[in-house]
C-alpha cells in the first residue's frame, strides 16, 4: 500500500489532521490500534479553546459542534466559601471558549472521514516505524495473520501517550521532561442538570473539586483522590457527599445527583518529550506531551501541533517549501511549553499538596489572593485559557 502521510493513531489529533490534508488533496492512511467504538467510549476533554474550534470548522466538521456546543464566557472559582467569576470575554479582548465533549468531537471527525472515504484502518497490532531516515519510509502492521507495509512520505505519530512512535525516536536524541503529581482526578458524568452554567474551580483544603458539564443534560464532576484510591472505593453516595463538602454552601445546596453512568481516575502528569521531529516522523498530541487536565490544556495543545503540521505539509506539497517541516519541532514546542506552564500552575494554585510545608502554603494563598485580586493577572489566565495565539 502507498499513501503520501501515513498517520498512527486514531485520536482526535489523527483524524484532524487527516481530514484537514484530505480537504487539499493530501492522501493520508490513519491506523487506529482499536475500534471505533472503544476510541468514541473514552470520556475525556470538555473544553475547547477558539483556535481548535475554527480548525474545526476549517476541516468542515465544525457544524454539530456550532450547533450544540455552548460557548463559555467566563468560569468561576470557587474557595473559602465563596465564588469569584473569571470573565473570559472580557479580559481576553473578545475570546471565549466551547463546551463540547470531546466523544462528541472525534465522532464527528470520524463521520467526516467516512463521509470522504478517508481511509481509517481499525485493530491494527504490532505497528512498526521503519526507515525514517531515508526518503521512503515506511509503517507496517498485522492484523490477524496479514501482515502489511505501507510506503510513505512521511509518518505522523499521533498514538497518544503510551503509543510506539515516540518510541521510535532512539534514547541517544530523544530529551524526556515528566513531572507526576501526587493525587488523581476521580472523575464522574451523570445525566444530571449540572450545578451551573460555567464551570465552577474548586479550591479547597481536603482537595480539588471541579465542576464541568457536556451540555445542559450531561455534567461531570471530579474530586482530588489520593493515587492509591480505585474507583470501586468510590460508591456514587460517598462521591457527591465529598464533591458537596468541597464546593460553597450555596453551590452544594443546589447540586443534583443522580447515578454515575462513567466513573474514573486518572492520574496527574505534565510531560514533554523533544525534539518533536526525527527524520520523517513528526509527533503530534499527547504522543509528545500530556498535562494535568487542570486548565483544560491537553486537547488544545494537540491542536496547534495539528496547525502547524497541517500548514508545514501544504507548504511542502503545493510549494515545495519545506521551512515549516524543518521548523516545526522548535515552533510546536514553544506554544506546547507555554501550555506546559499554564497547566502547571493552575495545577499548583488549586491543589492541596499533602508534602506542603506552611510556607508553600501562605504562598498558595497569595497567590489566589492576587489573582482575584488584580485584573493584570486575570487578563494573564484568561490569555491562556482561552488559548494562546497558533
Ligand atoms: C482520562 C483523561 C481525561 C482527560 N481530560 C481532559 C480534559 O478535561 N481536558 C483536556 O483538554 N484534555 C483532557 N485529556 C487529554 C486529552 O484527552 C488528550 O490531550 C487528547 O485525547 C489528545 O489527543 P491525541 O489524538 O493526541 O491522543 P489520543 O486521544 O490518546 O489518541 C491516540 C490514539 O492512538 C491510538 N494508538 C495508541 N497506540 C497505537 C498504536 N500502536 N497503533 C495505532 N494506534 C495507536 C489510541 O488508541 C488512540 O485512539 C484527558 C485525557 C485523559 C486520558
């Protein structure tokens, strides 16, 4: 088989980018490690900033998530018994951000494949990156007893953070940088009216708590759990009882529970892998860095990556200008970097360290208290929230 990008990995970053090449005559092939309906049951980012939105609708996928996402102007902050409103819109000159699930968002992707006939190939094993030095390289991969080799000009490692990609990259040029945090997210959705409109940051001394929702029928609510916590500790009851105990009074009061229909942990990571380039793999997504989901940062850092992939490869193709193919580890990192930095301190400013000493804590609390305080620092957070320029 030949394709001229070969993408691994069937994720939102995958697919966008195949369909966005697709759109300009690019033939792409995506090879997905599972089916469909395993990638479309994974319940992950909510919150999409205004850069990924457009790319969306530039992939002509845009429609659907146009229609029943809701865009957010501002989000609150909940501590010490009281709420404090970021106003988005305002501090950040006009932007907001869509509240549209990311489930939602990849099958929309997947459906604008199928609608192109986009080649996606499902349960794919044992995929292999081969000659990535050379100017034909090549991925191959099993599928049953059929083995099959796919030539290319260039592979896109889009597999997420525990794919082979970025494994490909030898240890002698590959630079990793990984800092875990302490504590999980336990992470709830219940088709429960969520508590409010915006999303509520919950700062509080027995831990975290965030209010989120996919739509006005659909909320998801996470608490801060110790990492030795597993779901099964976690019965429905003991979860909103804690998440109530978390959130002001007035909040708690107001919060309808329901039946989890989801129920997870996830643990907290900020990682960074560099360069994003070697040969002619290009890393994408969470293949080459993860964040604490704290700021909403994950998905969206994939989708400047995307961006500038997308652009480097049209300049290639139609151009035959290969400035942004060769620029594109430098630029992708320092936007992923900013990201990194944002996500991190959202992480530190709202969570509650068991190690802390009282010092780290005082600092905290300043911390919080200048934020709310000053219009310069909440212009600083909302620039980031809602996204950073590509
Ligand atoms: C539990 C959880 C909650 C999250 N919550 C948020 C949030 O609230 N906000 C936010 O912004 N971000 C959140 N994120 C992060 C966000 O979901 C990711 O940043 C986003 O999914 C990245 O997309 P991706 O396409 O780069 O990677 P992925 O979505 O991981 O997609 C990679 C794909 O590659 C496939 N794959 C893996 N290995 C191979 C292989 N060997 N061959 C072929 N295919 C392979 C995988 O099956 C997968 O479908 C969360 C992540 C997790 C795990």
């Amino acid at each position: 088989m030949k394709t001229q990008v070969c993408v691994i990995g069937g994720g939102p970053s995958g697919l966008l980018l195949s369909q966005l090449l697709h759109l300009k005559g690019i033939d792409t092939v995506v090879l997905e490690k599972h089916s469909r309906e395993y990638v479309l049951g994974r319940i992950r980012a909510g919150v999409l900033e205004h850069g990924f939105a457009k790319l969306m609708r530039e992939a002509q996928c845009g429609e659907r998530m146009d229609r029943e996402g809701e865009i957010h102007e501002g989000f609150l902050i909940a501590h010490d018994g009281r709420l404090d409103r970021i106003d988005l819109h305002g501090l950040s000159g006009g932007n907001s951000v869509v509240v549209y699930g990311q489930t939602e968002l990849t099958r929309d992707l997947y459906d604008a494949r199928a609608r192109l006939k986009g080649t996606v190939i499902h349960d794919v094993e044992d995929v292999r990156l081969n000659d990535l030095h050379s100017g034909r390289p090549s991925v191959s991969y099993r599928q049953g007893d059929e083995v099959v080799q796919i030539e290319c000009d260039y592979v896109i490692g889009a597999d997420g953070f525990h794919g082979v990609s970025r494994k490909a990259i030898p240890r002698t040029v590959l630079r990793e940088y990984e800092k875990l945090y302490p504590f999980g997210w336990l992470g709830v959705l219940s088709r429960t009216k969520p508590v409010s409109p915006e999303l509520i940051y919950a700062r509080h001394e027995r831990g975290f708590a965030l209010c989120s929702l996919r739509s006005q029928v659909l909320s998801r609510y996470y608490i801060q759990v110790p990492l030795t916590d597993s779901v099964d500790d976690w019965a429905d009851d003991a979860f909103w009882a804690e998440l109530k105990r978390r959130l002001p009074d007035e909040v708690a009061a107001r919060l309808l529970t329901g039946p989890s229909i989801e129920k997870s942990i996830a643990p907290l990571r900020s990682f960074v892998a560099e360069p994003m380039r070697y040969g002619r793999l290009f890393l994408a997504g969470d293949a080459a860095h993860i964040v604490p989901p704290t700021g909403a940062r994950g998905l969206n850092s994939a989708a400047s990556d995307i961006y500038y992939l997308y652009h480097a490869m049209l300049a290639h193709y139609q151009r035959g200008d290969d400035s942004g193919l060769d620029g594109y580890s430098a630029k992708a990192l320092a936007r992923v970097w900013k990201a990194q930095r944002f996500s991190w301190w959202m992480t530190m400013l709202l969570h509650t360290f068991p190690d802390r000493i009282d010092y780290e804590r005082k600092l905290q609390q300043t911390d919080l208290d200048y934020l709310l305080s000053s219009e310069v620092a909440q212009r600083s957070l909302a620039e980031n929230y809602v996204g950073l320029p590509f």
